[in-house]
C-alpha cells in the first residue's frame, strides 16, 4: 500500500534551519520514496513500510541530536500525487 505522509520539524533552538535540512536530506536518502519540500512542510511519498521507516530513523536521529524537537504528522492511507 502506498502512503503520504506530511511532516513539520519544529526543532527548538534558535538555529534550526540545520537540522530541518538534515532531516529533509535524510528522507531524500531512501530509494524508492518521493520527497516534496513545501514552505511549512515536507511531503513523503511511498510504500508504507519505507515511509514509516524512514521517518522514524531521521527523528531518532533529530530526537537523540537535539535538546528538543517536535514533529508534527499526517498521514493518508493514499497516495496524493496529482
């Protein structure tokens, strides 16, 4: 099943472009997914289990290296590219 999922990274810190653009580098990492950056949020699209997991491994990564974080997520059991 293919999935979209929207996603916001709100890091807390008074630098955070850095680490928004890591995050969005490393979701660009994985094959087989589409990443969509937008002014207030990224869009990833693909095959549910590579989604789920490579958003869970870029905010353990955000998560481990930041003080505090937060992600906002949406997601739909469809794939919405037009």
């Amino acid at each position: 099943m293919n999935i979209t999922a929207e996603l916001s990274l709100y890091p807390l810190t008074g630098d955070y472009v850095p680490t928004i653009q890591a995050y969005i580098d490393e979701l660009n990492t994985i094959d087989g997914l589409e990443v969509r950056t937008h002014a207030l949020s990224t869009e990833v699209f693909g095959e549910y289990s590579a989604v789920m997991l490579a958003i869970q491994n870029a905010t353990h990564t955000v998560f481990c290296a930041d003080p505090a974080a937060v992600l906002v997520a949406k997601f739909l059991n469809r794939d919405r590219r037009g």
